[in-house]
C-alpha cells in the first residue's frame, strides 16, 4: 500500500498538567473515510485538535503528505492540505450564509466553487442570504463542512458531524461525505453514532482513555458489531 497522506505515531497530548491521549497510532491513506469512534472523553476530539496544532502540548509523530506536523501552527497545517470542522462548528450568526461560506481562504488549488458546494448543498443556496442565526442544526453543520471545501484542502477533519441531528438530516449528511469522498476528498471523522460510521467508513479506530485499543475494515465493523458496542458502551 502507498505511503499514508496522513501518519500518526505515538502521539500523547496534555490539556495543563492532565494527559489526554496516551498513545495514539493512526494511518488515513489518500481517498479514505476513516472513522475514530469512542466514549465521550475517550480522547477522540483531542486527536484531531493534535494533528491541527490546536494544543499547546504534545509529543510524538504526525506526518503528512510524509512531512512532519507536529509543533506547526494551525495556519501551516492548513497549508499542508488539512482543514478541520469543529464540532461546535463556529458559524457567524452576523453573516449570511454565503458571507460565512466566503470567510476562509483559499489555500491552495483544487478547492471546489461556490457554485459546486450549492451543488453538494442545495439547501445552503436556498438560503443564501440568511443570516447564520436563522439556520437550523443541520444547515449549520452543513455550512460548517461546506466552508472548509473551498479552501483547496484534500484531507477533511470532521468532528461529530451528526451530534444532535434529526436522522433525516444525518442521512443528508452520509450521502454529502459519501459525494466528497467520490471527488477524490480524503476523510477523518469523530463519530458517536456507530451505524453512522459503519455505512461509510473504510476503516475504524476505536480509542479509549487516551489509546487505540482496536481497529479494522469496514467488514470487522459487520462481523463484529457486538464486540465493537461493547467498547463503545451501546
């Protein structure tokens, strides 16, 4: 298999003197959906603020595209082709919906147009001109995912982007990262939602307290789904 776009060794993070991850290994190769699952605090949104150089505190390896990460400012991660969605997803309730679609730059070429995310998002377009307050959930998470496309990133950081939505719009969501991973976008997301994860993700870590503790393909998802609840605490 070719080098991974995105390699994670032996990570650990602290929030002050509270260690967080103990230690993470991960690989996401180019074109993938790979899903992080786990327990609230297991250290799943830990991993991602890691990787994006959102922590003041950390050790061990992150590598992408094969060039080191770790210590980079958040600005010098996006520019190595990463852009990360948060799950508090951070709209500008001031902004229209377009305003706060245009706000991010573009960082390198390759990033779809206003007019191909309308595409992806029809509902966003419809409502081009509201204001980010007047949004629902689902429209704000769907703008939260949507902004960061412009931006010429390939590697997609998605943190819990169904948490509190109505199954009809996370349906709309799977098909939305489904139709991103189709363009040629690779994907990490956190996920609490285990059927969620196991109809698109190609592969799965699940972390607890800070480590790996299990992983596997799409198929282990299938075949051993009691195991995997379990872990999860379903």
């Amino acid at each position: 298999m070719s080098e991974p776009l995105l390699r994670v060794q032996d990570l650990a993070a602290w929030y002050g003197e509270t260690q967080s991850l103990q230690r993470i290994d991960l690989e996401v190769h180019a074109g993938e959906v790979v899903c992080l699952l786990g327990r609230n605090g297991a250290g799943k949104t830990t991993t991602l603020r890691a990787i994006m150089g959102l922590l003041a505190r950390h050790r061990g390896q992150v590598h992408i595209g094969g060039r080191s990460a770790l210590g980079l400012v958040p600005e010098k991660v996006a520019r190595l082709g990463v852009a990360y969605c948060p799950e508090e997803r951070g709209i500008f309730a001031s902004l229209s919906v377009e305003e706060n679609l245009l706000l991010p730059p573009v960082l390198a070429p390759g990033g779809l147009s206003v007019d191909e995310i309308y595409d992806l998002f029809p509902n966003l377009k419809a409502r081009r001109a509201s204001g980010g307050s007047k949004l629902s959930g689902g429209e704000q998470q769907m703008l939260a995912i949507a902004r960061i496309l412009r931006t010429g990133a390939k590697l997609l950081l998605l943190d819990e982007p169904t948490e509190g939505l109505a199954p009809v719009i996370v349906e709309a969501i799977g098909r939305t990262i489904t139709q991103l991973q189709a363009r040629g976008f690779t994907i990490l997301m956190v996920e609490q939602n285990f059927r969620f994860a196991s109809r698109l993700a190609d592969r799965f870590y699940v972390i607890d307290e800070g480590c790996v503790v299990e992983s596997g393909d799409r198929h282990a998802l299938a075949n051993d789904t009691a195991r995997i609840e379990s872990l999860l605490g379903v």
